[in-house]
C-alpha cells in the first residue's frame, strides 16, 4: 500500500518526520509540500495523510485536488482543525482546549468509545486518545462516529459514505506533539492508527479484487 503526507514544512512538521529514528517518516512513501501540491497528482496512492496546521489558502487552493482523489477512490486521514472546509461533509466546531486537565490527582478527559466492537479498538485503548483536542465535528446519517466526548459529539469519525474513498476525520493532532517532543501517549497512538487505518483500506481493497 502507498501513503503520502501531505506537510507544510513547519519545525515540528519536519520534526515529525525525523525524531524516534525516522520511524514515522518511514511511514510515507512521497512527502508532498503543500505550496507545490498544486504541482503534483495523488492518484497512485492507497491514503493521504493531512498533517496538523497547514496553510488554510493553500488548502483551498488545492481543495479541488483533494475532493477529485477522493472522488476517484482515494482515502484521506485528516488530523486537527478543518479550516477551512476544502474538503465538502466535513464540519468542525471548534471548542476551547483543555490542555492541563492532566495536573489534577484523578482527573480524566471525558472521552470514550461511541461503539466498543468498532475494528479501531482492536489497536487502540481510549487512554492512548487522551491529551486534548480542539473541536468536534457534526456528522451525516452513515458515517461511523467512533471517538466522543461526554455528549456524543464525534472526535474521530469515518466517512464511507459521501466518496467513493474513505475519510478518516479527527482534531486530535499526534503529529504536532510528535514533532514538538511532548505529549508522550501520541507516539503510540500514531503508530497503532496508522496501523488500522492501513489495515481498514487494505481490507476494502482486497473486497474490491475479489468482487
């Protein structure tokens, strides 16, 4: 399967990329810039990743790009805020962050698992989804709510249903702290992720060979 990852060469996007031997660059077989995607063709990949704060202008600029991907089959991982809306169906609230709930003895982060059977809890522990994040997203009848907070408003959801690809939505944002070197339970959560989404868009592709 080939990724990509698209990047707009910030420090911690590029520390990303490097920091714990270059596991997470390995990852990816073409790192798109983004000032240039306008330059470049996404057909031929299994997924695009979209990396945490990008330029908004040059999203939309490239937003026709995208939608064309995924129209023709491609599936997309989108990590933080969506804005602006380049891509159509997705629709961010954003919400004020808690970042330091962590320093008070016993607290948590009211965040939980919408469906307890869904396949992305076969890699990931709800724990391991627990830093912060920074909004939610209203959802249409058949995508696949999966991380929520304390009033069911989706986190991270899938999106099957709008494109012929997959969408992979959430405004949580592993990459930044990965690459800033702080936030300790994103590295596992990135590597055990990407692992199922990997695993989910080889399971539709082997369904489309044997069809």
């Amino acid at each position: 399967m080939k990724t990509a990852l698209i990047t707009g060469g910030s420090s911690f996007q590029q520390g990303f990329l490097k920091v714990h031997g270059g596991k997470f660059g390995a990852l990816f077989d073409k790192v798109f810039y983004l000032p240039r995607l306008h330059e470049e063709e996404l057909e031929g990949f299994d997924c695009v990743v979209i990396a945490t704060g990008l330029n908004p202008d040059f999203l939309m600029q490239n937003s026709k790009k995208i939608v064309s991907y995924l129209e023709q089959g491609g599936n997309v991982v989108t990590f933080g805020s969506v804005r602006p809306p380049y891509i159509p169906h997705i629709s961010f609230q954003p919400c004020e962050t808690n970042f330091w709930w962590w320093i008070h003895p016993g607290a948590d982060l009211p965040l939980y698992a919408y469906d307890q059977n869904h396949s992305l809890w076969n890699y990931l522990e709800v724990r391991e989804c627990k830093w912060h994040y920074h909004g939610t997203f209203e959802v249409d009848e058949g995508c696949q709510k999966i991380l929520v907070d304390e009033v069911g408003r989706p986190i991270l959801y899938k999106d099957d249903c709008h494109f012929a690809g997959t969408m992979y939505v959430t405004s949580l944002d592993p990459d930044y702290h990965i690459g800033q070197g702080f936030m300790p339970t994103t590295v596992p959560f990135m590597e055990k992720f990407m692992q199922w989404v990997t695993s989910d868009i080889e399971a539709k592709l082997a369904q489309k060979e044997s069809a």
